[in-house]
C-alpha cells in the first residue's frame, strides 16, 4: 500500500481533533472566566532510505533521505490569557485582572478545586458560593481582634444572614491640629475670670479661687488685646500706676527777705533737677517770696511733674503731683536742699505713691509700698489690689480689683470701711526715660490695655472703672466617643496659650470636658480634666498630658473606660502642631461605635467583603483566598468553569489578591471568555482547508492504486 495513504488518513485525524478543540472553543465563547485551547500538531517518526553521509576527498556529503509517514496531534494547549472585565449589576461579581484563581471548595474545605469564574451570591446560609454550590474560601473576620488574618488558614465564607455588629467603646481619640504661634490671632476668648481677695500662690501653682479650686490666670507675655494683637511683653516692660496723688507740705514758714530757695529733686529715671530762685530783696514779706518759690517750681512741673501752692495763712507751701504724665517724675522726692538755701523751706518727708508694675515671666513679687513683677493675670490684679488697700491705711479698705468674665480688670471703691479714701488711679507708661538704668522699651498695647482704668472714684461710689479687655490665644476641638452601651458622649477639648520660651518653644494648657453626669477626673469638678501641651521651637509637639483619660458614662454602662488621647508623636509633625498660622483643626477621630444591624456588602481589590452596617461603620468581614500555580496550562479542567491540581501544576500558592505576582480583584465584574471569534473562525478555516487537502490525497493515492491494479488487465 502506497505510504501516502495512511499519512493522509493521519491528517485527518489530526485536523478533526484540531476542528474538535475550535469547535469547543467557539461554544464557550460567552463563559464566563473560559479559557480558550489551541491543538498542536506533530509529524510522525519518517522513513530513512538513506542516512547521511560525511565528505569524504573529492567526493562531498549527502543529506539522509526520508519520507515522512504523517501527522498527529500531539497536546492541546490551554491558554490562560486575560479576557476581558465586563462590569455587572450585581456587587458580588468578582473579576481577576491578573494571574490566579478563586479557590472553591465542594465539601466544606477538605478538598479544594480552582476557577476564574466569579459569578458568586450568598446562599440561604449565608455561605459565598458559586454556581456549583461550591464555597468560595478565604478568611474570616477575628472577633477578638476585630480583623481579618490573611496569614491563617483558609475556610469556608460564611457571613451569617441578619448580622449585627455590637457596640464597641471608644478606645482612641486622635487629633491633628495647628495652634496659631504667631502675633495676631483670629481665634481667642477672655483670660480666666479670678476673683478679688486673697493672692495667688506664686510662681506656682496658679491662683486658687474662692472654693479652694485652681484657677489658671494666663502668663501675660502671651495675651492679646480685643483686636487679636499680641502684646508681647518683654522682662520689664510693664506700667506706673498710682490710687493717690503724691503731696507734701513744707514743714516750715517760708522766710522773708532776700531769702532765696535752692531745692533738688531726684527724678524717676535716677536723673536731677535742681531748682533756684534770685532777685530777693530786704523788703520781701513771706507772702511775696511764696509766690517766688511756686513760680520757679511749676516752671518746671513738665520735667519734674510737680506742681506747687502756697497757703498765705500758713506761709508754707506745698508740693503735689497727680502722676498723670508719663515723661515727668511720678513722686515727690526732694534728695537736696543746696547751701545756699535760706528759704525757710523744709521738707519733713519724701512721698512715693506711684510704683512700677514690671512683667517677669519667671517670678512674681508683691510687697505694699514698693515696685512689683508680674507674671500673670492673677499676680497684676493681686498686686493693684494690695497697693490700692495700702494707700487707704491697710487692708481693710474695700477697694476691690477683680478680673471679670470679659477678661477686664475691674476695679470699685464701695466704701463701708474707715481706711476707705477717694481714688485717682492714674496709669501711665513704663519706657527707658522712667527706669534707673533704661534698657526697655514702653509696651505702648498694654499701656493702652491699661490706661483705661484711669478714672476718680470716691469711696463709697457705685461707679466702676475697668480696663480693656485681656484674652489668651484658644482654639477647640469636639468629638462623639461611644461608651460600652453604644451612648454617645461629646469629649471636648480646649487649648489656651499660657507661656512662651524663646529656647525651648510655647506651652498652652489643654482642658478636657464631658457633658455631667459622665466623670474623667477623681477630683472636682468630676467632668473635666486639666493638662498641657508643648511645642518644640520648630513647632513640632514636644510633650503633652493626659495621655489618656478615664472615661465613665455613669448610665450603666462599663465604667473606667480608658481613652487614649493621641495627639501625635514627640518631635514630629504628624499630629499637633504650632505654626504662625491660623488655629485649626485637621483632623479628629475615634474609634467607637454603636451596635447596627448589615445592609450592605461590598468588594475591595484585595477581596475584602467589607460590610455596612445601619450604625454607618463598615468594616472588613472576610476576604476572598486566592491560589497561584507554578504552571497554570498543568491543571486539568473538571466542567462547570472548573479546574483542579495535577501533578504538572504544581501545588497552588495561597494568598491575598494583588501580592505576590497576584491579580486584584474587581467587583461588580466578570471576566469574560478569552476566545476571539475572529481568530476561532479564521482557524476554522485552515483546518476545513487542511481538512479537504488531507482528503486529496487519499483520493489520489487510490486513483495511483488503480492505476497499478490496471496493470494486469
């Protein structure tokens, strides 16, 4: 028999597998997650005539002469190209855009199969299955811990139908914000209203008020007037301040004559003014001398500030100042009389009713009857007050300085006491030309802040003077935080500058509050809780206090819930921070919730089911598994968008989606079928064409056959 026959047969057989293979290839065109094969043709072992020969002197080699005796089809190949994603309807499609497999299983995990196919839906167990009623495995959630553990074993998805999530308390509040450092602020309120009596404990720790409790006045080299202007005091600067005008009368007769006066007064700034007088003749009378004398001193009452009378009844005279000029000497001091003094004019006593009020923000010091340092609010007001009493004859008087709720120094005079006295408080500015020695500035913002207390109140009079008002820097944030019950509970939080280090940065105080009956503190009041913030001189967070508070609702639901407050880490700039910018808040949150009931699941890329829930949380509840082969093209298909491991697979590396040479997942997606029509009929094609050449030369081969058999005829 001709050779040529059986080759054709052979080509046959192997272009109708071939039309076998396409033919399957085109009838799951619209499958889900198929992939499409491709036959792969072989020859078959040929027929050698003559094997080949080498070279041998004149004569060259030859090639081996050989027929072949055919073709097979060898494999079949599976192509595990990407089809492409088609979005759905439906939130529990799921698509891979990659390598990988969703990994199903028939029998509860024991043994496992692989698809691409992710038309999946929860049955009436809550199970995530697909069309099989395989389920899909993966991990669930930990509800200890509240995630979801990748590096576990997988199981089956199982998502229990009418899920509710309980109530968690809140275990952490974070805040991220900028609290304004610079000069001019928008946001700020009154300093600390402190009430009028006994003084502050000095330097530390602040005020006490009337109840004993701590009253935190604010360091006011960090305060601001009402336009939101940082007065920004300096060691020193401060203000005069005088309740009584500085008078004294000569203790003796002025003389008559050519009696001349020849006085020096020492001046604020540690200068001298002397003052003479000439021209006295035998016949002068007191009367006329006096008159001298005055008219020498007032000419100079814009040096000195004092002004002069003289009493034609008593012949003596007498000296005042009402401390109402700030470049003149704010007392009476007369540190010479000059020899060539016959006046008669004798001094009995130096007066000093003016005293500096000079700001140190390391120290305070009050003492009646002498200059005083202030570092608060508290320490200003305590100071005026106990001067104000002084000048009356002791602290008995009923003169009262207060800092109201508007951040204002208030100052009356209500009388009832016998040490009361009329007051003419006259506040004036502190500058170099004032100070023995210089070397300051006048604060002309806090002199004004100041000076509007001037005022004349007599004793026993209703009037009421005050001051502008005084405010510290504030900004707050507030935030629900969630108790074991699920109530819900506002925790604010409130910051107020207190003090400023050029070395080492600001501090601002930090006060913690909950709505009553709820408790933070062992100590009154029981819903609040005081501590402080510092900043780094780059405006990064240095420290801060409470860390954390102990949070109880009293509503009977768990008490001593501990939050943690969170405001960022030490030396960083990733929570709380102190710029020359606009107080603001970036960003609060906690972690708490209420119970809620699901109504809704959703999938991420990584194939986390994550649920909502009614209470507006959502959460991860499981995640979708997924396998990765060594050698995809090894699995054997099972039907039913199926495949399982074999022994050319390899086995199947188990993981989360997107890691690991992984696809993501997409949801809400299929992934169609890989086959190309246009390539499968163009295939379709060359194997008929295959096909009808195969089948020619059978039918030649036979008619060569007949030929053959004719010969005998």
């Amino acid at each position: 028999m001709l050779k040529s026959l059986f080759a054709g047969v052979s080509g046959l057989q192997s272009h109708q597998v071939a039309m076998d293979v396409e033919s399957n290839n085109i009838a799951n065109v619209n499958t889900i997650g198929f992939k499409y094969s491709r036959a792969n043709f072989s020859d078959l072992l040929a027929q050698t005539k003559a094997i080949a020969t080498a070279p041998q002197g004149e004569l060259g080699g030859k090639n081996p002469v050989q027929v072949g005796l055919g073709a097979s089809a060898s494999s079949i190949t599976k192509i595990f190209a990407q089809g492409s994603v088609q979005n759905s309807d439906k939130n529990t499609d799921v698509a891979i855009q990659g390598d990988g497999f969703f990994i199903i299983s028939p029998d509860g995990g024991n043994t496992y199969k692989y698809t691409r196919s992710g038309d999946f839906k929860f049955d009436a167990g809550g199970n995530f299955v697909d069309n099989n009623g395989f389920i899909v495995q993966g991990w669930l959630r930990d509800q200890t811990t509240g995630l979801v553990d990748a590096t576990a074993p997988i199981t089956n998805i199982n998502i229990p139908p009418g899920l509710t999530t309980p109530a968690s308390p809140t275990q952490n509040v974070i805040i991220k914000a900028n609290l304004n450092s610079g000069p001019l602020v928008e946001t700020f309120s009154p300093a600390y209203e402190v009430p009028a009596g006994a003084p502050p404990v000095l330097p530390t720790p602040p005020a006490l008020d009337e109840n004993g409790n701590p009253v935190e006045s604010g360091n006011m080299g960090v305060m601001f007037n009402d336009s939101g202007e940082a007065f920004s005091l300096q060691t020193g600067q401060g203000i005069w301040a005088s309740f009584v005008n500085s008078t004294v009368t000569s203790g003796g007769a002025v003389s008559a004559g050519v009696a001349e006066l020849d006085i020096t007064f020492e001046l604020d700034d540690g200068t001298t003014k002397q003052i003479t007088t000439s021209g006295g003749v035998a016949g002068n009378t007191a009367d006329q001398n006096g008159a001298r004398y005055v008219s020498a001193i007032n000419a100079q009452s814009s040096v000195t500030g004092i002004s002069a009378t003289y009493d034609t009844v008593t012949d003596t005279i007498t000296l005042a100042n009402s401390n109402g000029d700030s470049n003149a000497s704010h007392n009476i001091r007369i540190s010479a009389v000059g020899a060539g003094d016959d006046s008669g004019f004798v001094v009995l006593d130096s007066v000093t009713t003016a005293y500096r009020y000079q700001y140190d923000p390391t120290v305070a010091t009050t003492v009646a009857g002498g200059d005083k340092k202030f570092t608060t609010i508290a320490d200003l007001r305590y100071a005026l007050e106990t001067q104000a009493n002084a000048d009356g004859g002791g602290a008995t008087s009923n003169v009262e300085v207060k800092i109201n709720a508007q951040g204002k120094f208030e100052l009356s005079n209500p009388g009832g006491s016998a040490n009361d006295y009329n007051i003419n408080l006259s506040i004036t500015g502190m500058d170099a030309g004032s100070i023995v020695g210089g070397g300051i500035t006048e604060n002309e913002k806090f002199t004004r802040n100041m000076e509007a207390l001037n005022s004349t109140l007599n004793a026993g009079s209703t009037a009421t003077a005050f001051s502008q008002s005084f405010n510290a820097a504030t900004h707050s944030a507030s935030i629900d935080i969630f108790d074991s019950l699920g109530s819900k509970h506002t925790l604010r939080t409130e910051f107020r500058k207190v003090a400023v280090d050029t070395a080492t940065g600001s501090s601002w105080n930090m006060k913690i509050s909950v709505p009553e009956p709820a408790t933070i503190d062992s100590v009154a009041p029981y819903n609040e809780k005081t501590g402080f913030v510092r900043f780094n001189n780059d405006g990064s967070l240095a420290t801060f206090n409470p860390p954390n508070v102990s949070f109880t609702a009293n509503n009977g639901s768990a008490s001593n819930q501990q939050v943690s407050i969170k405001l960022g880490t030490s030396n960083g700039f990733d929570g709380m921070t102190s710029f020359d910018s606009a107080s603001a808040t970036s960003g609060i949150s906690q972690d708490g919730f209420t119970g809620g009931d699901l109504v809704g699941i959703r999938i991420d890329q990584s194939g986390t089911l994550v649920g909502s829930f009614s209470n507006g949380r959502s959460f991860g509840l499981a995640q979708i598994g997924m396998a990765k082969f060594t050698n995809n093209e090894g699995l054997s298909s099972e039907g039913g968008n199926v495949y399982i491991q074999t022994a050319n697979s390899g086995d199947p590396i188990i993981g989360t989606a997107a890691t690991a040479g992984r696809g993501f997942m997409q949801a809400a997606a299929l992934e169609a079928s890989n086959v190309d029509l246009s390539r499968s009929l163009t295939q379709l094609i060359i194997i008929q064409r295959g096909y009808q050449a195969n089948g020619k030369t059978i039918t030649t081969s036979d008619t060569l056959l007949e030929t053959l058999i004719g010969l005998k005829r």
